[in-house]
C-alpha cells in the first residue's frame, strides 16, 4: 500500500464493500473487530499511473454517499495518505497496521510476527499487499502456482508487493479468526473471471469455505473471503450476494 493509492477507485472499492460487510446490523460481521494489515512501502522503485483513477464519483454517485464525500475531501485537501483512510473513521470497529513491509527476507519474518501479534484477536483479518498473493501463472493450463515466502521471495522484483502462501496460512490460522478477507489483483494471464475461478478452487482445497467478490472498474481485482466454518461462510456469502444484486454495474459474486 502507498499514499497515492489512497482515495483512488480501489479505496472507493474496499471501503464500500467493507463498509457493507461491517458496518451494519444486517451483516453477520457487525461488531466484530477488523485488523487491517495494510503493506506499507514507500514505492520508489516504479514510476507508473497506478492510484491516478479518482474520476470515478460520478460514475459511482449514490453507491455510498458518506464514503464519496470523505474521499472526495480527501482528494481536494490533498492529503492522500494512508492514515486519513482511518481519521476518517469509514469503519466502525477497525484498526490499522501501518509498519512498512522490509525488502530483506530475514526482516520480512519479524514483520510477519509483528503483523501477526497486532492481529491475533481480531474475528475478521483483511490484508492487502499491493498485488495479491504470489503467483506463478500457468496460461496453458489456465491456473497458478502459490508461491511460499522462503523459496520465491528473492525471486520476486518487488517481494514487498505480495503476501506469499504461507503468510496467508498464518494469519488464517490466527486463533480467534473467523474470516481471513486476502485482496489479489487480476493479472493479463488469462481471463479475468477465468483466474477468479482457478484461483477459488484451488484457496477451497486449502481452506474449504471460501467465498469471492470482484470489483469490475478500471482495473478489476477481487476479495477472497476464507471463512473458518460453512456456517461463516453460508453467512458471508448471502450478504455478499444481497451487496452484488444492489450494485451489480460493479460488483460480480463468485461462491
């Protein structure tokens, strides 16, 4: 995560999905705290036009008219950091991890406890490296390999842009967790709707309940929803569904 993502169609994104899923008495996930483990980095390694689009209140008006103001202030204070996005309080029972993600391996493991410890009794973990989870696309095949921290970190140009499988396995193991939300950016590898269901299949096999969601603008991604039981999982996916049925210009459900 960088500060010239923040108020971006992304953010816009999240925070009406999550707002949706939390925020309301309706949601199986009212109440329940949030950790938000944000991969913080500074991003001086690329120069390219992700974080540019803010266009899109128009396109978005009346989807969530709270969270279109607070990111359009943000915008026009120009005070596009990451820290607004919790002074703007757009959740009610959430907290933040801030620390930025090291590019040393050894490092990235006292990261991880670090993550780990700020979240080990929260309900509900949502992270959100800038990419996703590290991949290995196969484009004959149509599917991936999930690359784990130790073997594939060097190996990646910007490790600090993903969560590897065998964090998500962590924090899906934390003992109080209830649902582990893990954010992926579609890639060019094949079709999109194609790599949600690659990749649905095989987080089932691992995890079991698992339920997803894409956000179609601009650049599409998706959120995984790893629940730690079917009746979590019954849940979540008829609240997701009744939030793609009101904004179905937006929002796809993958069960």
């Amino acid at each position: 995560m960088q500060d010239k993502y923040v108020a971006d169609v992304g953010d816009f994104g999240k925070f009406q999905l999550f707002r949706y899923m939390f925020n309301h008495k309706q949601s199986p996930l009212y109440g329940k705290e949030l950790s938000q483990i944000w991969f913080m980095h500074k991003g001086l390694e690329e120069e390219n036009n992700d974080g540019k689009h803010i266009d899109y209140f128009e396109r978005m008006m009346g989807a969530d008219e709270y969270l279109e103001h607070s990111l359009l202030d943000v915008i026009m204070r120009d005070k596009r950091e990451v820290t607004e996005l919790e002074n703007l309080k757009l959740l009610k029972n959430a907290k933040f991890f801030y620390t930025e993600v090291p590019k040393a391996l050894e490092d990235r493991y006292l990261w991880l406890n670090s993550a780990l410890t700020f979240a080990v009794d929260s309900p509900i973990v949502a992270v959100a490296p800038d990419n996703g989870m590290a991949l290995k696309c196969n484009r004959v095949k149509r599917c991936f390999e999930f690359l784990n921290l130790e073997e594939h970190y060097r190996q990646k140009v910007y490790p600090h842009k993903y969560i590897f499988a065998d964090e998500v396995s962590y924090f899906y193991r934390l003992p109080h967790l209830e649902v582990c939300i893990v954010y992926q950016h579609l890639s060019r590898c094949f079709s999109h709707d194609e790599q949600i269901d690659s990749l649905l299949l095989d987080l089932k096999k691992e995890y079991n309940h698992v339920v997803a969601i894409k956000h179609k603008p601009y650049s599409p991604r998706v959120f995984f929803f790893l629940c730690k039981s079917d009746v979590i999982r019954v849940g979540v996916a008829h609240r997701l569904t009744q939030f793609a049925s009101e904004h179905p210009e937006f929002w796809q459900l993958f069960p």
